[in-house]
C-alpha cells in the first residue's frame, strides 16, 4: 500500500496588492511512497516542500491535483489519527510542561488517562526529557523542543510520520538525537516522511529522496541506486611515479595533485580504467591503489537543481524523472 500519493499536485499563490499576479509554488507534483520507507524531500529554501506537506494536511488547499494517504482521500478525517507530525517550527504553549503537554495531545486522540499516563512517561524517556518532566516549555533549548516535538508526533502511535525540517537549529548533538530516533522508527517499521536542506541527514537516513526545486520535481530514486551505481571518475594514487609516466597520463586526467612522494590522478569515467593502469605498471610506478569515486547525494543534489533556472527561463517544467542510478 502506498503512503503517501500525490498527483498533479499543483498550487498557485496570488500576490500583490493592487495588480495581483499568480505564483507557482508547486507545480505538477506526483509522487508514490511506500509503506514503511524513510523518504526525504529534498530541495533548497522556498523550493515547495513545505507547501506540499501544507497541502497533504490541509492547511491549505492546492489549485489543481490530487493526493491520498494510506490509501484515503485527504478530506477523510479518520485517517488523522494514524498520522503523526513536526512543523518546522514548532510552537507549543510555553506554560505547559514537558508531561502536561504530552497528555494534552493525548487527550486530543481520545486516549484513556491510563494510557495516555503510560504513553506519555515512555515517550519523555525515548526522546531523553524524563528529566525534565516538570520543566516549563518556556525553558526549553530548541533541541529539547524539537525532541518533544517528534514526541507529541508519536503519542498516538502512528502509522504515518511527517518531519518538516527536524534537525533545523539544531547542535551536532540535537542531530544526532533526533537522527537516531528517526532510526528507531525505521526499525519498527513506520513510515517517516521528512523534509530537508541537509543533505547527509537524507544520505544517512533516507530509502529514497525527491529533489524540489522551483515547486518541480527534478528526480527521485532509491538512494542506494543513485549512490551505488554511477561511477562519476576513477582515483588514482602512484608513488614517487617517473615524470615520463606523468606526462602520459596528463592529457587523460581530469587532475594531477602531489602530496609528498604520492600523486593523486582523477580520470573522467570515460577514460578506460585499464588504460591507465597499463602506463602506470609498463613504466614499473608503484601502485598504491584505484578507486571509483561514485556519485554522492550532493553531486546528484546540483545536478538536478542546477537545471532548474534552463527550465524556468523558457517557461517549461522539466519532467520528473524516475531514477534507477
């Protein structure tokens, strides 16, 4: 079953004041995810995916387009409460504590006091607030108020997880908290749908990532495809090689870079990996090692964003391309 279905998904925003003009922020948006896949909506500031989870909870409403969630229409009601969810930024009544505002959310799914009693003291000792129970909100870092964030997005036990941006802000130890608990429910099996401009969270977390750009999608694929496939050079590394094994392999390099006796030698993917190693061991240079150098998330990243501005120059999306690398 699918958890998240979008189709055409499109919205327009009116601006100005006097001579209004339409804006698109999303624009034909389609995407399928899996139940129980971790999967990262990537792009830069403004690119729409804050827009797209607006819509997905009807907090506003797309101009054209279609979207479902496990498997239910967005106006079916009951479906909310299989969904957990972290704004951006989220604010919480400052007077409440940690636990007050666990069981106030609670209550809002209609669960018992019993359970809502039991649910709220593993959530605080999941997310490392058991200590700070009592404390009003109004004396929480932002790390402390993200973590019970993801808290109150799980107090009804979902099915689904939206995280909007849920490392934003945050200290290298903040990351790793909330990275880790995105684990945990990877692990349990949840679905967990997040956005983000950080590009390793999604490399670290992510089944499959989209990129967004200009409200468009650019690309989407497994991760693993994207990063285990494409070999976008090949790395070279002699000792103490002869000047006339280098001058060789100058014109096939795409860089040439000393560090003590070892030269590091980057070729282009065209150039035939055995074609250079044949130079280097009929010239008797030492071969310290050969490596691939495959494609990361960010190189994968600038290439999709980078087309962006071809496309909106001349006034056509660009397709959503279905990745297998």
């Amino acid at each position: 079953m699918l958890a998240v279905e979008t189709t055409d998904l499109s919205k327009d925003y009116r601006l100005g004041f006097w001579r209004k003009r339409s804006k698109r922020a999303l624009d034909h948006l389609n995407l399928q995810v899996e139940a129980g896949e971790t999967f990262g909506l990537l792009g830069p500031n403004g690119a729409g995916k804050s827009t797209t989870l607006k819509i997905l909870f009807r907090f506003i409403f797309p101009t054209s387009g279609q979207a479902t969630l496990l498997g239910h229409d967005l106006s079916d009601l009951s479906v909310r409460s299989k969904i957990g969810y972290l704004p951006e930024n989220p604010c919480f009544y400052d007077h409440l504590t940690a636990e007050e505002f666990l069981r106030f959310a609670a209550d809002l799914f209609g669960l018992s006091k019993a359970e809502s009693r039991n649910r709220t003291g593993r959530l605080l000792d999941r997310v490392g607030l058991t200590d700070h129970r009592k404390l009003p909100l109004r004396k929480f870092s932002k790390g402390m108020v993200q973590r019970l964030g993801i808290a109150q997005a799980l107090v009804n036990n979902p099915d689904l997880i939206f995280l909007d941006e849920p490392m934003s802000g945050l200290d290298p130890i903040g990351r790793r908290e909330v990275r880790n608990l995105i684990l945990e429910l990877r692990q349990e099996g949840k679905t967990v749908f997040f956005s983000t401009h950080i590009l390793s969270d999604a490399e670290t977390l992510c089944d499959r990532v989209a990129i967004l750009d200009h409200g468009r999608l650019q690309g989407c694929g497994e991760l693993r495809k994207i990063l285990g496939i494409e070999v976008a050079a090949t790395e070279m590394v002699l000792e103490d090689p002869p000047a006339e094994v280098l001058r060789a392999m100058k014109p096939l390099a795409r860089t040439m870079v000393r560090t003590g006796d070892r030269v590091r030698i980057e070729f282009p993917a065209e150039v035939e990996t055995g074609t250079v190693l044949n130079i280097a061991l009929r010239s008797g240079a030492r071969v310290i090692s050969v490596n691939p150098l495959k494609v990361s998330l960010e190189d994968y990243f600038m290439a999709r964003i980078q087309k962006a501005p071809e496309a909106e120059s001349t006034g056509s999306a660009i397709p959503a391309k279905m990745d297998s690398k």
